[in-house]
C-alpha cells in the first residue's frame, strides 16, 4: 500500500498534542518534519528532543519519513537514532550571484555531506524549486545525478515542476534514477501586476490539486507505470485561504491524490 506524509510546516508552532490532533484527523499515518528553528524541534535541539518527540508521535501511529532540516552532523546523528531516512534540502543561490560558480560550490557542499550519508546511513534529497536555483528537474539533476543515489536523491515537486512548464511525464523519467520522494501540491502563475517599466509580473499562486499548472492524475498514473514505491508527500501549501480553509483543501485533495494513487478515477 502506498505511503502518504504531510508536511507539518503550518502547525509547526502548535503543542505536540495539538499537532497529532490535526495529522491524525486529517487521517495520515505520516509526516514530513520541519526540523528547523522556531518548530516543535530544532536543529541544536535534535539530539536531545527529537527522540522523545518521535515516540510521541509513534505512540498515536505516526511516523517521521523525512525532514526538511539543516544538514549537519547533530541532524544527521538524530535522524539516524530515530529511523528518519532523509533529509530534504533546496538549492537557493543569492539573487545577483553567478549562476554557474554558486552551482559549482553546491556541488561541493553536497560532496561534504557524502561522508555523513555513509556513516549515519541518512540520505539527502535535493527538491528542485521555482526561482533561482535548481528550478527545473533538469537543473535539479544537472547536480544530483554525480552523486550516487545511495546518499543523495532528487525530489520531484509537482508543482514546481507545473510551474516550470515541464510535462510531468518527462520530469519524472528525468529524475527516476535518483528519485527518493514526491512532493503532491500545485500551483499556476497569477497576474500580480506591472512593474516601473510596464512589465507585467506574475506570482506563482499555491492552490487546490485540481486547479494547477501540473496534471496530477497524469504525473501518479505515470509513477505507478514506473513502480514508484516511495512516499506521497502533500506540503499542505494554499495561497489566500484562511487556516480552516486550508484544512478543507488538503482533505480534498489528499482524498483525491489516494484515488489517483489507488486506483480510482480522480475527481
């Protein structure tokens, strides 16, 4: 059966009960973490909290499969004792820098977590992202794809992907050989306004599956006729909508990624 997170990036400052109310009402069984300053746990607090966090969620049946966190070794060591597998990353170079010369340099930052990968036995996954940095699956594979997937993988983003006008069937073939996880959100390019120079500017806006830029009953039929086996990650990201909005969108749409994934027929 097909394993399904949530990135719990909206209720990171809620109480840890209050938190499994909210990922078990929604009916998940797992959860993406953000192990990062000013949630339930962060990064120097690894070692100590995140154990104890992990058996608390396990206690009410939910698992960690991944977090988004800062890759250094106190991470790595606490994913490791608590059975995390993956820590996801994004490549996010300053806006005026060289291009080229900040990808070399990533290329190099992720050489040095090689070491941690082998011994905590902990992979990183690089997720592509609109904007400047790894903002097509092709960019995101032109650093992923010379390493060994063993220690650093490539996470889709479907969104993202929609949003870089790629067809997701294309994206995914590109990625396959390094995919570890799927990101299930959406979005399309919205209107924003004009610039001092007339330019029209456009935002990307997050909404509900159905209504972006990345077909998804396309991108999981083309997953399932690879054999993808991974995990269903829903980041739970909604532009304009009010928190209990937000709740109503993710219901619908994790009801509907299940349908896509387990057989059904979408909408």
């Amino acid at each position: 059966m097909a394993e399904f997170s949530v990135f719990t990036k909206p209720w990171s400052k809620l109480p840890t009960a209050e938190l499994i109310r909210v990922v078990n009402g929604l009916g998940f069984g797992a959860i993406e973490f953000p192990l990062r300053d000013g949630s339930q746990v962060s990064p120097d607090e690894a070692e100590g909290k995140l154990p104890g966090f992990v058996r608390e969620l396990g206690d009410a049946g939910i698992t960690i499969d991944s977090v988004a966190s800062s890759p250094i070794e106190r991470v790595f060591a606490a994913c490791a004792e608590c059975g995390i597998p993956l820590i996801r990353v994004m490549f996010s170079p300053p806006p005026l820098a060289e291009f080229v010369g900040e990808e070399a340099a990533y290329l190099k930052t992720l050489d040095s977590y090689i070491p941690l990968c082998e011994r905590y036995g902990v992979k990183v996954g690089l997720q592509m992202h609109c904007g400047r940095g790894a903002s097509t699956t092709a960019d995101m594979m032109r650093v992923v794809s010379k390493f060994d997937a063993e220690h650093i993988g490539a996470i889709w983003d479907a969104a993202h992907s929609g949003l870089a006008g790629e067809e997701c069937e294309q994206a995914i073939d590109t990625a396959w050989s390094h995919l570890c996880l799927v990101n299930f959100k959406n979005a399309y390019y919205k209107l924003e306004g004009r610039g001092m120079d007339r330019a029209a500017i456009f935002r990307p806006h997050f909404c509900a599956g159905a209504d972006g830029q990345c077909p998804w009953p396309r991108a999981a039929a083309h997953l399932a006729k690879k054999g993808y086996s991974g995990t269903w990650c829903m980041p739970a990201e909604y532009d304009g909508v009010s928190r209990e909005d937000e709740l109503l969108y993710l219901e619908r749409d994790y009801r509907w990624l299940r349908e896509l994934v387990e057989g059904g027929h979408g909408r």
